[in-house]
C-alpha cells in the first residue's frame, strides 16, 4: 500500500510556494515603482529588490532555510527578468552576482535572528538601510566624475594622421568587452580642427524582450582641444554606453613613442563599491582598444589613401 501523503509536508510545500509567488511579485511591483521613480540605477534597485525578495519568502513561506529559497527565488527572479522586462544580456551578467550577494547577506542574517532571537534583527537593519540608501538622494551618493587612461606604444605610427581620419576598428580581444559590450562598426567624420565631428555606428542592443527589436546605437563626439600632441573629443550625443554610464570626454595625447587615451565619466550606477570598480575596469579596456586602434603602425597611411580614393 503506498503511505499516505503527509499533511504537515503539503502544507510546507504549499508555503513556500506561495512565499515564491509573493516574493516573485513583490519584487515585481518594486521594479514597477522604483523605474517610475527613476531609481533604477541606485542602491534601492539592486540591493532593495533581493532584499525585498528574502524578506517576503521568510515572512510568507517560513522555510527551514531562508538562504536557501531565497537563492532559489534569485535565480528565477532573474531568469525572468529578461523575457518580461527588456533587459539585455549585459544587465544580467552584472546584475546577477550582486543579487545573490544582497541574497546571502539577508538570507543569513534571517537564518540568524531565527536561532539568536529577534534582538539579532536591530543589527542586521542597519546595515540593510546603510547598503539600500546609497545613490537615492544626493547626501547619500558617493562621488561619480572618474577618469581612466591606457598606454600603448606607437611603433613609429603616426597618431596624428590616424586620428585625422575615420577610423577602420579592429577586431576587439579583451575577454570582458566581448561579454556583450556594443562593438563599434564603422565611423564618420575627419579632420582635428575644433568643431570637426565624428559619428561612430555600434552594434545594435539585442533586448531579451520576447519579440523587442533591435535598437541601433551610436555615439557622437566633437573636437573641442587641439594643441601639439594632443586632440580631446566631447561626447555630444550617446546611445550606446548611456544605459552603463555617461561617457564625456575622449582624450588622445602622443609622443614619438607611445600614446595614452584617457576616458573621463561618470559613474551612473550605484551601489559605488560595487559598481565603480566594474566600470572603470571595462573602461580601462575600452581605453586601451582605443589606444592600438589608433598607434597600430602603417594604418594612418592605410586609412588616409582609403579617404583620397573614397
């Protein structure tokens, strides 16, 4: 005869089902307010919302392990997120270790309190609204202007006349960049006098929105320094970079010897501990793809007689 179905087992099971579903939908909902409150790129996102999470399944699903299904909750929170929200690959990927952080944190300091009593709970809450506050008012952001910059040799190339002209991109090798990062495709534009402007066509965003279509990007700069050795552009107008950060300035400044291209930005994204060194790394690869771009020996010759023939 098969054993009968035990009754405290279904109802546990029951619960934490439930606990998932709400917990699924709260965080939901919190998405839904905090993109209508433009703070989807603060510490109130991506800490408050796996936050909100472990704290819905311990409240409605009461599990023997809150770390557990909260983990569990994560990970399909995330799977979803994709297809019903829009996001691209690229939020996910770095979006991902930091909710199951958030996860780990809380889901522990739960597993805490239950076997240490509440009092345990008037250590962990400060904690989590020291973590959640960050970037959503301005006494509670970190400083966001950065600057980083790459050095490469120039091999006898002339940067001058490499920087005169469109640029002919090569193939991106940085292991971080070819994550999903937009890769330039071709440019438009020549000259260094102060005004002239170069238009830069990327690889379109593929959103993992069921049936979203591709969205084309680019980025617009414009010379505003010329002197000896040196040609810094503005960035005048970006759709590529601006849901990451808010590139502003491309500087180029060469020697005989070597060239270094300094990107300055800011950081739009918090929590600033985490964020901030994601992004300045992914920029200091950026500036140095720019860098062999532009100091790769022979190629200012290339492009300049692919110009006069054009």
């Amino acid at each position: 005869m098969s054993a009968e179905p035990d009754p405290v087992q279904q109802r546990r099971s029951r619960r934490v089902l439930a606990g998932v579903l709400v917990a699924l939908f709260a965080a939901l909902l919190a998405y839904r307010v905090l993109h209508a409150g433009h703070l989807e790129e603060t510490a109130v996102f991506y800490v408050g919302i796996p936050a909100v999470i472990a704290i819905m399944v311990a409240l409605v699903a009461r599990p023997k392990s809150a770390l557990g299904t909260t983990m569990a909750v994560i990970t399909i929170g995330l799977a979803l997120s994709g297809p019903l929200l829009g996001e691209g690959i690229v939020c996910l990927v770095f979006a991902a270790p930091l909710f199951y952080l958030v996860g780990l944190f809380v889901g522990l300091g739960i597993d805490f309190a239950r076997k240490r009593g509440p009092g345990a709970h008037l250590v962990l809450a400060p904690l989590l609204v020291a973590l959640v506050s960050e970037g959503a008012t301005g006494a509670t952001s970190l400083p966001r202007e950065n600057v980083v910059s790459a050095t490469r040799p120039t091999g006898g190339a002339d940067v001058a006349a490499a920087l005169a002209v469109a640029p002919r991109f090569p193939r991106v090798e940085s292991a971080f960049l070819r994550l999903g990062f937009p890769r330039p495709l071709v440019a438009e534009g020549a000259g260094l006098q102060v005004g002239a402007t170069r238009r830069i066509t990327f690889t379109p965003r593929r959103s993992l929105g069921i049936g979203a279509p591709l969205e084309p990007r680019s980025m617009t700069l414009r010379v505003k320094e010329r002197g000896p050795g040196v040609v810094v552009f503005d960035v005048v107008a970006d759709t590529t970079l601006a849901r990451w950060l808010d590139l502003e300035e491309a500087r180029f400044a060469w020697t005989r010897s070597d060239l270094t291209v300094s990107l300055r930005y800011r950081r739009t994204f918090d929590p600033a501990w985490y964020f901030g060194p994601i992004q300045r790394y992914g920029l200091g690869e950026a500036a140095g793809y720019l860098a062999e771009t532009f100091a790769r020996p022979g190629t200012s010759a290339a492009r300049a007689d692919m110009t006069s023939t054009s």
